[in-house]
C-alpha cells in the first residue's frame, strides 16, 4: 500500500472476472420494481457476475435457483453474531451483508436503486480506490466539495 500525507491508496489486484453482488434490500411500497430493473441492469452491462446475494428483505420474484441469486435473510447472519432483526443500521447491515458465508471477500455491492446505463468493464470496477484517514478530517458536519477552493465565500 502507498500512502501519501492525507490519503491511502489501495491498488487492487483483485481477480473480476467472476465475482459476487450484493444486494443490501428492504423491500418497497413499488413492488420491488427498483430491484427488478437494478438485476436487469446488472445482468446487461456486468456478465461476469458469479451469483447475486440478496440480503435482508426477501422480493417475491427471486428465482428458486441459488446458483445464480440468493436471498440471505437477516436472521441468518445477525442472530449468531447476537444482533437483534430486523438490522436497520445501515453501517451493520453492511458489515453483515460482506460476510455471508460462500460470498467471494470481494464483491461489487449494490442497492435496488442502482442502476448501470453502459456497460461496466471489469478495470472500471478494479481501479485504484482510496480511503480517507478519519483522525484527520477536520470538515465533518460542513458542506464539502470536491474542488476546496469552491469552499470560499466570495466577498460581494
């Protein structure tokens, strides 16, 4: 890993070409037509997915065969860890739903809102990523820009 003054940037030399989706769900008032049109999405413009994990609500059109999708209820994962369900902290339903068991440790997580409009190479989703060293972040709770000098109130 290199890393710089404020940030860490991590080089991936993670194998895409056939990997996981999650699906973090809690099912809508609309049918669960967003999660529809997100897995027809996904199946359009990334072929290489290995399989799809649902995890939390159940939508009622998931097919029956769980070598390409399946549903992970949220009992399944929180209760042994001893956490009550449903998981509505968005933090730990993450965290649950990136260890489910049999789901590859690298994966491309989605919503039902999701949706991909061209299609998605495997080095788009294997570029460089990096994460920010939290201690040192002194702009929390303010509006933040990408481009700091935007930041400056113009004196009229």
């Amino acid at each position: 890993m290199e890393k710089n003054s404020e940030y860490s940037f991590i080089t991936s030399s993670w194998d895409i070409s056939d990997t996981d989706a999650l699906y973090i769900l809690k099912n809508s008032t609309f049918d669960n037509f967003e999660i529809q049109y997100s897995l027809r999405s996904l199946q359009t413009h990334i072929p290489f997915i290995r399989k799809v994990w649902v995890f939390g609500d159940k939508p009622t059109f998931l097919s029956c065969n769980k070598s390409i999708i399946e549903h992970v209820p949220h009992e399944y994962m929180a209760s042994p860890l001893g956490f009550k369900s449903p998981v509505t902290n968005t933090f730990l339903i993450t965290f649950l739903g990136s260890i489910i068991p049999g789901m590859d440790e690298e994966f491309l997580w989605f919503c039902d809102d999701f949706f991909l409009l061209k299609d998605f190479p495997p080095e788009e989703a294997c570029k460089d990523r990096y994460y920010e060293d939290m201690s040192k972040v002194t702009t929390r709770g303010r509006r933040v820009t990408l481009a700091p000098h935007l930041n400056k109130r113009k004196s009229m």
